[in-house]
C-alpha cells in the first residue's frame, strides 16, 4: 500500500483536486484506492456527495474505539472509496497531541487498510502542526501543489528546510506547479525558470481552469465529465509522474543536497 | 447480511417494466444500457469453481472485454479487470492486478479454456439519495443461455443483482425490501454460471483427477481393481486431447500420473489378475510411460524456468535467455513425438485391449490365488509390506549412501501412496489422509533432492549440446553453470533435511497408524479364516 498525501502549507492551491482526481485516475486503472479527508471543511467528501460526517467523529477513530474500515463510504466510482470528513477533524492536533509517540498516531490507526488498498490519498488541511507530522510519518510522498508566485514558493522552502531539519527525509517530495495562469508573466518566469533548489520539481504542471473549479458544481472527478480539457491530461500525466517517481524510490532524492538559495 | 443480493424476475415481468415500476418508487436513473456475449472460464479441472470462484469475461463492442472474478456465495465480492477480447488463455495473459493476483494460487499453471456463455441484455441502474450520490446499484440481466453450438437455448433467464454500495447498508436494505415486497421478485441463490453450462451440456466439477471411488472391503479383489484401474483409464483418456492440442502442461502430468498409477497397481496386486494378462499390460504400461517421459521433462524445466532465473547470480541472469529456447524448441520436438507415439497402432490397441479386459466381468472360477479375496485384504498386505520395506530401507541410509538409495526409497515411498490413494476408499474416512500426510513431507524431501539431482547433471548436459550446435556465449556457458552449482547446493540441503523428515515418518505415532490399519486388520482377517 502506498501513501501519497496531497499536502501544502498554504490553502487554496489545489491539494483536494489533486487527491481526488489522481485517485480516480488511479481507480480506474483497477487499483484498490482510498480518499481520506482529512482537513474539517470536508472539499474532498462535497466533490464525492458524500456527507462530511463520521460516527462518533475522530475521537473514537483515533482511540481506536471505532474501526476506520467501519466508516469507510463508497464513492458513485469502482475501487475509489473515501473516508469521509468531520468536524471534529479540526482537534486533530489535539487529539494526536498525547503519550510519548504523538507523532506516529495515524500509523496505527492506518494500519488495518494495509490488505485492503493499493493507494491512500490523503487530503490535507493547510497547516504544518503535529496532524502534518504524522502525515509524513504514514505517506511514502507528499504531493505538493504549488503556485508559481513568489510566495508560494517561499512556502514550498520552508517545507524543504522543516523537512531536512526534522529527519522526515523517509517521505518523498513530490511538490509541483498547480492552478498556472501562461497568461501572467510571473507564472511563465517562474515555469520556464524555476530556483535552483527546486530541480526536483515534477514536470508536469496543472494549468488554470475553469473546468477544474467546476467540480465544485459537477460534484464529481475531472476526468467525468471533461476528459479531453487539458487540465484533465494534465492529471493523467501527473499520475504517470507520480507513479515513476514512487518506483524510483531507492535512488538518492536529489533535494537531499541542502541549497542555500533564497527565495 | 441479512437481504439477498440476486433475484430472479419473475416471467410477467419484463426488465423495461421493472424499470418503469422502480423508477417510480425511488430516486433511481439508468446508468448503462448494453448487450454483452458473456462467457465463463474454468481450467480443464475446474480449479475456478472448486475454489467457490466465478470467472466471466464480457465482451464489449469495441475489442475490450471485461474480467469478472466473484465469489459463488458473495457475488458482490467481485475483482474487475479490463483486458483484450479472447486474449485470456493463462495467467500470464492477464493484467496485473485484483484479479490476476487472485487467481494466481487458484489456477497455477493451468490454461483457461471458455466453459459456457451467454447473451445478455444488461441495464445498470443507479439508487440515489437527496445528493444524487449513488447509494446502491441494481445491475438487471436478460440471459440467453448458448449451447456448445452458439445457438440460443431456452428461455430468457432474467435476474436482477443488488450491488450494495459500501457505507450504505441501509439503502440497499430498503432496495431489497422493495424488490421481494412491492415488486414480487425471489431471492435466487445459484450463480448464473450453473445455468450456463448446463446449457452447454456440462456439469461444473465433471472432471476431477480424485479417486474418488467408493469400494466394499469385502469385494473380489479382482473385481475392485477393475474398478479403479477403469476410472485411471478414464483419467488418461480425459487428458489425451489437451496433450494433443498442446493446451497446458497439466494434461501431460495428469495423463502420466494414471499410467504410474496402473503401473503401480498392476506391479503391487501380485496374482490377482491372470500372469499373461499381467505382464502384457505391465509391459504395455512401461512403454506408455517411457514415451511421455522426454515431453513432461522438458514442460518440468519451463515451468521451473522462473526459480531458476531468480536462483543465477543477477550479472549472469541475462545469459540464461538461449538455455530458454532451447528448451522451448526440445519441447516442440518432444510434443510432435508424443503425439505420434498416442496415434500410432500400438498405443490404440494397448487402450483398447485394456478397455476391453477392464470391463470382462470377473470369471467365476480363476487360478490366480488373490482374484477372489477380498480386496481389504489384499490391499492390507500389500500396503502393510510396503511400509515396512521403505521403513527398513529409510533406516539404512547415512551420509555415504549412494544417491541411488535415496531414489530406490523414493520409488518405494511412490508405490506406498499411490496404493493408498487407490485403495483409500475401504479403509475409514480421514484415517488414509493422516497417514498421506506423513508420507508427504517424506516424499517431498526424496522428490526434491531426486529432482535436483537429475536437474544439475540434465542442465550440464543441455549446456553441452548447446555448445556443440555453436549457439552458446560464454555468458549461456557461465549462467548454467551457477545454476548448476546452486542446484548441487539445494540438494545438499535437501539431503541434510532428510533425516529429519525420515524420522518423523518412522515415529511411533505413525508406526501404530500403520500397525493397526493395516497389519492387525489383516491378521483378525486371517484368525478368523483360520478355525
């Protein structure tokens, strides 16, 4: 089973689209895939139609009073499952926040989907808290949708330097251009030249589009209802990205080398 | 779970007026409408059923085809894959996946041949709720059943399947109770499989290399030998066209399995049937198994072709790539053979005359002192000696005994089974497969390290005659080579491991098994016979 969580510290640059569609693109390979909500507002459960709200919230979940298979929803999609959100989502922290190994909280609770799933998407909320550092404990990569503008990009920096100085290098990097507009110039600079530090950004990049904004009224995956419009293909080739960057694995991560580069 | 997930559509009820009547009960909407060619697919033995599997491919107007792998009792617990059309034939063929994963320990390295099909007119409806979120499906069919001609057979057979969707139990809870309440329809439990081959004049489960006799100890042995050598006849004619048409390797194995058998039989049940008739089918047997011999090697190197890749060191893997074809093409060569050998006149008057002698009634009066015994006794004695002989001989062996020891106690320990497995039927059910078990992990040790064996001197052989058509690099030379020493290696091991394994045969526990089965039955036997 692999864990990619679509994670950014910044909101708004596109971490439910990219969980949601790379997890129908990945489900209609025939692979076993599971949504996790994980951020409170409940974006990823409104595209599923599926009602944000677990039984018993994420206490019992996260005591482990309550199975996470049990609360486990269908989506309208064959093998794409979602885990819906909750409210309660929003103490987290606080939940996580107690004995000796506070960081390794979702570990356990992930464990029992280990034969029931070939990938976890988990859909973040935007912050880097003790919720973010069990999330790089459990993911195998970190999908980072990242804005090209300079602040966005500053962001992406302090992750990398949070990264490297908290030993999280287990976790891959993943983080790629999302919501890029050609028509703006700092876009087109930042695309065609991106900081050194950031070699290791995928290639692929996700335009702005309208298409991708209507899945808030399509309620349902890009690829359903425009799998011709570019972002669409653009997904596709993200998937396929990601999917050589997790089999190469063993090689050494090429962000490993620290920069000193400023944004 | 408590509701049913099939129904069958009763006759006044079309699939567009169940539709109609659903659409305005619930918030339902046509998903897919589409008619499909579906077929189902089975190994020649039936593994896929066997193992409460159901496998059916639909076929799609374009050139794809779907893969269905469900569960007999759960029909939702199903694996898809999507795969070429007619492309299925063994695992390899298949995409990697739930599916293929699956049916990876089911079918092994037999073939999949189509055992039934099916027309269907599929409609798949979508249960909604307040969000027009799916909550459940309703998968509805209209089956024209084919017969092994392609033609239509029967009636229509309609059905209607619950799919539920996971997290909303109670959805498909109310779905099913509108389906048998409002609408009449009945729970159906039989998979549509069953009715398919019907159709096309089959029986699931109709072929089994089982002995699966039912005998009398009380029997005339020669009427009871009769019996299972009749059904090993069986076997090896049942298997014969696989051989021929080159289907997978198993038809082979299972063909030569039966013919040992026979062997076996004929060699163990001493003066039951007439010597002339004994020795003429003895020798008949022999010559059967020596021509399928050459075939089976080689299909036993191919199958073991992947073990032997991961056991050469990696920089050498690549050299192993000539070893493959030219096994390949000795298969070809050993397979056109074979199948001369079962056209020609003496292969088919052996079978017919061994037909013939098989279905003779047993004479009244005969001169061979055991025919007219009962065949537990007989069956005691022989199995009772046999024991002893591969315990005695077990006990003998130490670290400077001849390879050759092990394989005589290996050929003993054979003849011990398969007189179990004939017989097993007169003795209690259950007590045969203890003792089968035992002998097993014998067998297994004796098997491999024989096999390793005679795999490391063939493989330098081959490496050899490899050489000698010019077709070697010295990388083919190096690769086989590591192999071979790797195989020399395992044998070792395997020999360490025998000990072991021998003491666990000969303990004590087994020792009375034996004792009790198969020696003081006998004995009770001969003290009542004696007064």
């Amino acid at each position: 089973m692999k864990v990619l969580a679509s994670y950014n510290i910044k909101g708004g640059v596109g971490k439910t689209s990219t969980a949601v569609n790379l997890g129908y693109l990945a489900a209609c390979e025939g692979a076993r895939v599971l949504v996790w909500d994980l951020d409170p507002q409940g974006a990823a459960s409104f595209y599923f139609r599926v009602k944000p709200k677990i039984k018993g919230g994420s206490k019992r979940l996260l005591r482990r009073k309550r199975q996470l298979l049990e609360v486990i929803k269908g989506t309208d999609y064959r093998n794409l499952d979602l885990l819906p959100a909750d409210f309660s989502n929003r103490h987290l922290e606080l939940l996580l926040d107690h004995g000796k190994k506070r960081r390794r909280g979702l570990r356990k609770v992930m464990k029992p989907l280990r034969d029931h799933y070939d990938y976890v998407l988990i859909d973040c909320a935007p912050s880097i808290s003790l919720v973010s550092e069990n999330v790089f404990d459990v993911s195998d990569a970190l999908l980072v949708p990242t804005i090209p503008t300079t602040l966005s990009l500053r962001t992406l920096n302090t992750l990398i330097d949070f990264r490297l100085k908290h030993g999280l290098t287990d976790v891959q990097l993943l983080p790629f251009f999302s919501m890029v507009d050609r028509r703006k110039n700092l876009h087109r600079l930042i695309l065609e030249r991106p900081p050194k530090k950031l070699s290791f950004m995928l290639k692929t990049f996700i335009p702005f589009a309208s298409e991708v904004e209507k899945m808030g009224v399509r309620r349902a995956p890009l690829a359903t209802y425009a799998g011709h419009s570019h972002a669409a293909i653009a997904f596709e080739q993200l998937w396929t990205e990601v999917k050589s960057c997790l089999t190469k694995r063993h090689n050494k991560p090429p962000w490993a080398a620290k920069s000193n580069e400023n944004f | 779970m408590s509701w049913a997930c099939q129904y069958s559509i009763p006759s006044n009820l079309s699939v567009g007026g169940l539709t109609q009547r659903l659409q305005r009960l619930v918030a339902c909407r046509i998903d897919t409408q589409q008619s499909t060619k579906r077929t189902f697919y089975d190994t020649y033995d039936w593994r896929v059923y066997a193992s409460g599997h159901a496998l059916e491919e639909q076929c799609m107007n374009n050139n794809t085809a779907t893969l269905h792998l469900r569960s007999l009792n759960e029909p939702n617990a199903q694996a898809v894959a999507t795969t070429s059309r007619n492309s299925l034939r063994f695992l390899q063929d298949l995409p990697t996946g739930a599916v293929r994963r699956q049916l990876a320990s089911i079918i092994e390295m037999r073939a999949l041949l189509p055992v039934a099909s099916m027309r269907s007119r599929m409609t798949s409806l979508r249960l909604l709720d307040n969000n027009q979120k799916t909550v459940a499906y309703l998968e509805l069919e209209e089956n024209h059943m084919l017969n092994a001609a392609g033609h239509t057979q029967g009636e229509a057979i309609r059905r209607a399947c619950l799919v539920p969707v996971r997290g909303y139990a109670t959805s498909a809870r109310r779905l099913s109770r509108l389906l048998t309440k409002d609408l009449g329809l009945e729970p159906a439990d039989a998979d549509p499989l069953i009715a398919a081959v019907a159709a096309s004049g089959r029986r699931p489960g109709d072929y089994s290399s089982k002995l699966d006799l039912h005998l009398d100890p009380s029997m005339r042995a020669d009427a009871a030998s009769k019996i299972v050598l009749r059904r090993l006849l069986d076997i090896m004619q049942a298997n014969e066209h696989g051989i021929r048409n080159n289907i997978d390797t198993e038809f082979l194995h299972e063909f030569r399995v039966a013919v040992r058998r026979t062997r076996s039989a004929l060699m163990q049940l001493k003066n039951v049937f007439p010597d002339r008739s004994q020795n003429r089918y003895r020798r008949g047997f022999q010559w059967l198994q020596q021509i399928t011999g050459p075939a089976r090697d080689t299909d036993v190197y191919l199958l073991k072709f992947a073990d032997y890749h991961a056991l050469v060191a990696p920089p050498l893997r690549s050299g192993l790539a000539p070893l493959r074809n030219f096994l390949q093409q000795r298969r070809n060569i050993q397979y056109r053979r074979l199948t001369s050998g079962l056209d020609s006149a003496r292969y088919n008057k052996l079978i017919a005359d061994w037909r013939a002698f098989l279905d003779q009634p047993p004479p009244k009066r005969t001169t061979p002192k055991n025919a007219t015994r009962p065949i537990g006794d007989v069956a005691n004695e022989r199995i009772w000696r046999l024991y002893r002989r591969a315990i005695k001989a077990g006990r003998t062996i130490d670290d400077n005994s001849p390879a050759q020891d092990l394989h005589e106690l290996r050929k003993t320990c054979k003849k011990l089974r398969y007189m179990l497995e004939c017989f097993h039927s007169i003795y209690p059910t259950g007590e045969i497969k203890k003792l089968i078990r035992a002998l097993k992990q014998l067998q297994d040790n004796l098997g491999d390290f024989n096999d390793l064996q005679v795999q490391s001197e063939v493989l330098q052989q081959f490496s050899k005659e490899i050489y000698a058509k010019g077709r070697a690099e010295p990388e083919t030379l190096m690769a086989i080579g590591n192999l071979v020493a790797t195989l020399r290696q395992q044998r070792e091991l395997e020999r360490q491991a025998f000990y072991g394994r021998y003491e666990k045969f000969a303990r004590p526990v087994v020792a009375a098994h034996f004792r009790r089965l198969f020696h003081d039955a006998a004995e009770g036997a001969t003290n009542n016979q004696a007064p």
